[in-house]
DNA sequence: TATATATGTTAGGCTAATCTAACAAATAAA
DNA sequence: TTTATTTGTTAGATTAGCCTAACATATATA
C-alpha cells in the first residue's frame, strides 16, 4: 500500500521529472516542491527505494521507476478529474479547485474515478489547460510555448497555466484572459521583460513571471 | 483543528450516543465501533477532552459537548451527502456508496460540501433512508420501528437501513426489497424468531438480525 | 587546483495514533 | 457480601512523518 503522503512525493516526483525533461530529480528540488525539508525527503526516499517505486544512490540522481511513475500518474489524473468536475459541475471558479483537489486526489476508489471520468464526458483538458491522463496513463500533449516566446507584433492562444495558485489565476482574470483568449504582444521591455499585452482591445503590463507562466500556441 | 482520527472518533460518538437515546457511550463501546483498542481509545478521549469536545471523567461516561456534536454531526452530514452523490449521480449501487463515502467525509472545503448539496438538490434522505442533516445540524426525524415489531399479517413499508454494510445490503436486495417497497409479514416461529416475509409476491424466510436491520413505517 | 557555495546525508528528537500487558474499578452473580 | 466478570486505565513500546543541527560530498568560481 502506498500511503497519502507516499503519494504526494510521487506526485510531486512525476510532475518535476516530466517537466525538466531530464527524467530526474534532486533531493532539495523535490523538498522545496513539497514544502518539508531536505532531510525529510531524504528519510522518503529510503522508503520508497524500499518499495521499488524510486531509484536512487546516495549522492545520486532521483528517478522514477515504472510502478512509481505510475502511480503518480494516476494521482495526476485524478487530481485533474476533480478539478474539472469542481469546475464544471459545482461552478467552482477556476482558481479554486486546485486546493480542494489536492484533497479529493487521495481517494481510493478505482470505481469512482472511473465513473467520475465518464459522468464528465472523458474531458481531455482541465480548467487550467492541463491535460489529463486516461485510464492506460496516456495523455493529449500539445504543442505549446510560454507567452515570453511570443515576439512583438505576434498573436496567440493561451491554452493553459503552469501555476495553479489562486493569487496567479485571479491575477490572468484580472487581465482579461482566461483558456483560449487571444492575446497580442505589443511591446517588451529589453531591460527588465516587461511586456505590453492586449487582450480584447485591454492593453497590460505584466513582467517576466507572468508570461512564464502563460502556455499558448 | 481537528484531525482526521478525531474526526472519526466524533462521528462515532455521535451515532452511539444518538442512538441509544442515553446521550452516554461507554470506553469499550467506541474501541468496536472503531476497531480499535480500549487504551487506544483512552488516550484520545484525553486528547478531546482537552480540546473541550468531550466530558468525561475516570471510570465515568462520555459524552459529547455541543461543539463535538457540532462537529460530529457535520460528518454524518458530509458522509451523507456523499452517499446521494454517488449513488444518483455516479450510478453507484447502494451496497458500495458507505466504503467511498467513509473517504469522502473528510474532505475539508465548507464551500464543496454547500455546493454539493445544492447539484443535488437539498436531499432529505440518504439512499439508505437514513436523514441528512441540513447546514444548521437540523434532520428531519422519521416516527420509524424496526421489521422485528410488526404483528403478524400486518403490512408495513421499508423506510431505512440499520447496517450500512455491504453484505447485509446485498443479502436485502436479494429477498426484492428496497427502500419504500411494501412487506408484508406472513408468520413468524416463537422459538427462533424465524419471520416469513413476502415483498411483490415473492416469500422469504430471514432472521431476527434481519428483521432488526430494517426500519419499517 | 584550491576554495567557496550548493546540495545531500546522518544522528537524534518530537508528535499522533496505535499496540500489548498489567492493573484498577465497577458491576453482576453466586 | 464476597467473588467473578466486565469495563476502563496506565505504562511502555512502535511506526510514520516530520524537524534541527552537524557533517559530507559535489560543483562552481577564483
């Protein structure tokens, strides 16, 4: 059995080798991910060295195995299963369903998310753009830069955010996008990155992190 | 705050002090309910006494104070509603719903559980037959008896559960019933209670533990 | 290459929730 | 009313998940 919080290092795991690229993790990355300290992580990994689900060599090199990768898969798809249905069935606002998600991800119940996945018509997408895994762990990938990329003159499509926090999401409200907006960059600072954007016909000034954050095509 | 064991020890002691009319549980009494061990359930009793959730002195009874009960009753509430949920809306059977709400009570979002109370339309029954309580702790009481005190070749209708259990619950389906189907009682044998029921034609022989199980108007 | 900075590990401690085994009190039965 | 049984309590131990402080290794920089 693979605990709560065994779950939550995997998760978290998944998410960082997946997003770097380089299928790996440090043991400080991974403990500022989770907000414990190294030392804690380190106490995990033993743990989850024991139960086959990580690789890893003291001074070494964090890796997922296959039932690891797994298993944090499945708590991603449930993770964004809940959110969407937060958002479409109960009228959640999207930057709340991310906190109570983190809740309902840990339930255990195979039958539930099956039918929790068919009640929302298999939805591809969550509300924040991210795809989600289907049953074999597969999922849609999509071709998409950050907003930083986009040079002046150029339009997109914001399809998705890469930071969940509801300050963030109020904040891309507060500009006038949400999934699928249109967005023109009008200008960038050189010094700083500050970036004049418009979005239906409203100009803003947003700064480096906020076009990091932004996923378009 | 209070933890998710804690939880589980409110919610118990709601339903055995409900239950019993006595508004009293017994040590013994919580550790079967919870299968757990007396001492174990002593140690805690410490805990929520200090927390001002219990009164309770040595050797003597518990009892819960208003905020317990408060707290208590908010998770039959929120294991209720669960129930509907899953049974109506993710088409889970009847026998299934307890085990994933027992998980689903804990989660803690007052907002999701507002809300899901409204996608389901403000439900009055669980689909045990069992009350749910309305966000004021208010539930509407059923003038019920058990199948155990009906006369013989008296009628009556099953209006609720005792045993959430999945066995009992399927061994019910099994004899045709289900909630609001009319019984009739055709004999019951003195020596080992032995009751003939017949529900839409069909007749069974079931047992006291049966008949105890079922709340009938 | 030597040193400074990053990163990772170990040892020892804490708390919540559980246990077993031994004991104490209350209640029921003889 | 004495004894047996049931019920409740205490002491001491365990495990998971976390911490701090001290130490070790790796990597970057002068």
């Amino acid at each position: 059995m693979v605990s709560y919080t065994e779950e939550n290092y995997l998760k978290a795991l998944f998410k960082i080798t997946f997003e770097s690229g380089t299928n790996e993790a440090g043991t400080n990355e991974l403990a500022t991910h989770l907000t414990v300290k190294p030392a804690t992580v380190n106490d995990m990994l033993k743990k989850l060295k024991e139960k086959a689900l990580v690789d890893y060599e003291k001074y070494g090199k964090i890796r997922l195995t296959g039932n690891g990768k797994k298993i944090g898969l499945e708590i991603v798809r449930k993770h964004r299963l809940w959110e969407t249905f937060l958002y479409e069935k109960l009228e959640f606002s999207w930057d709340e369903v991310h906190e109570v998600a983190e809740q309902l991800e840990h339930i255990q119940s195979p039958k539930l998310i099956e039918k929790l996945d068919k009640f929302l018509n298999f939805p591809e997408f969550d509300p924040h753009g991210d795809p989600i895994p289907n049953t074999d762990g597969e999922l849609k990938v999509q071709f998409k830069k950050t907003l930083s990329e986009i040079e002046i003159g150029d339009s997109c499509k914001m399809v998705a955010v890469k930071d969940n926090s509801s300050p963030f999401l109020q904040y891309v409200v507060n500009v006038g996008l949400s999934l699928h907006k249109k967005i023109k960059v009008l200008s960038k600072q050189e010094y700083d990155a500050i970036t004049v954007i418009e979005v239906n016909g409203k100009k803003s000034s947003v700064s480096q992190k906020f076009t990091d954050n932004i996923f378009v095509v």
